[in-house]
C-alpha cells in the first residue's frame, strides 16, 4: 500500500509545486488504511488543505 501511495503523491507533486506548495508522506496504516501527509508551502495554508 504505502508503494502505490508515494507513485500517486509523485504523479499530483508537480501540480502542487507549480503553485508554490510540496506534500510529504508522513504514515501509512496498511491495518486502517489512513494516510497522514504534511502540505508544505503554499498548500499548507489554503482554505482547501483541511480537506486533503
């Protein structure tokens, strides 16, 4: 799980990067399946990141 999870974050970085933002696995639980990122930059503050 956690290898298809770091393919998708490399395949969205670029579109994160060309608005001034980065994202960084942080946890993958292969039992509960939860993901737990960091949103660096510019997407760290948008109103949206609450919704990631």
């Amino acid at each position: 799980m956690r290898e298809q999870v770091e393919e998708t974050i490399e395949v969205i970085r670029p579109a994160l990067q060309a608005d001034g933002g980065d994202i960084e696995l942080k946890e993958v639980d292969e039992v509960t399946g939860i993901v737990t990122v960091t949103l660096i930059g510019a997407c760290g503050t948008c109103p949206a990141s609450t919704q990631t």
